[in-house]
C-alpha cells in the first residue's frame, strides 16, 4: 500500500566537507523523491546530543555527537510515496562495507560513522527529526 510520506535527511559533516551536496540532491531527483525544504546548518553539540537522544546510553554516542557538530550538515525534508523505505534503500546500510552497489553510502562513505547521510527509519522519528530542525512555514510540501 502506497502512501506520501515525508523523511529528514542529513548530508552529514563529510558529506559537505567533500563537496557531495550535488551528488546526493541529484541522486535524490533521479529517484523521484521530492525535497519540500533544505537549509545548511552547524549543529552545537548540545543540538546533537539533543537530536541523537534515543541513542544516549550506545557506545558511540559521543563519537556520533562530536561528528556530527564538526562542521556543517545540509538539513532536507523528503516527500513521496513510502519515501522511508525508498530514501533508506537509496541510502544503503549504515556500514557502507554491507551497502549494496550504486548505493550513497557504498559509493561515497568513508567509514561506519561518516557515512555521508541519514535518513529517519519510521514514522515516528521523521516527525521528531523534521520537527527538530524544520517549523511549518519552511516546508513547502
């Protein structure tokens, strides 16, 4: 069963730092998933702590946060039928070494954590996640 969706996705620190904005805005388009809103931030690493709260007790929590508040990310709001599944897909694995060929991740990542992208995996933490960066009148969908 088909149905519009809307996803966040972040074009992580190394993403920005090695110029692949095009890359992945133009693999997004080629794909038919629709960006209703986009904006470049630097996340403090108070925001990132904030954002990556549901994995404050993982080991790699501190490792994710400092990362992430590095440098620059570029905030995106996906919209399209079941655009979830098809940004996770077009994403690949988050350990680029298990994502499948033409992938981003496969093609552009450099290790487990700075993997280029993210994407929400449900529902539920695409509307946190949109929220968090995002009010109503940025979103043009």
């Amino acid at each position: 069963m088909n149905k519009k969706e809307q996803s966040l996705s972040i074009i992580k620190p190394d993403g920005v730092s090695r110029k692949l904005i095009g890359q992945v805005v133009k693999r997004l388009e080629e794909n038919s998933i629709n960006i209703i809103a986009m904006k470049m931030i630097h996340m403090s690493i108070k925001e990132a702590q904030g954002f990556y709260a549901v994995h404050k007790k993982r080991p790699f929590f501190n490792s994710l946060t400092d990362f992430m508040s590095s440098g620059p990310a570029v905030v995106m709001v996906l919209e399209g039928e079941d655009v979830i599944a098809k940004y996770r897909k077009l994403m690949g694995a988050t350990n680029y070494k298990e994502a499948a060929e033409g992938t981003i991740r496969k093609d552009f990542a450099t290790d487990i954590e700075k993997n280029v992208v993210h994407g929400s995996d449900s529902l539920e933490s695409a509307a946190f996640e949109i929220g968090y960066f995002f009010n109503s009148f940025e979103i043009n969908g």
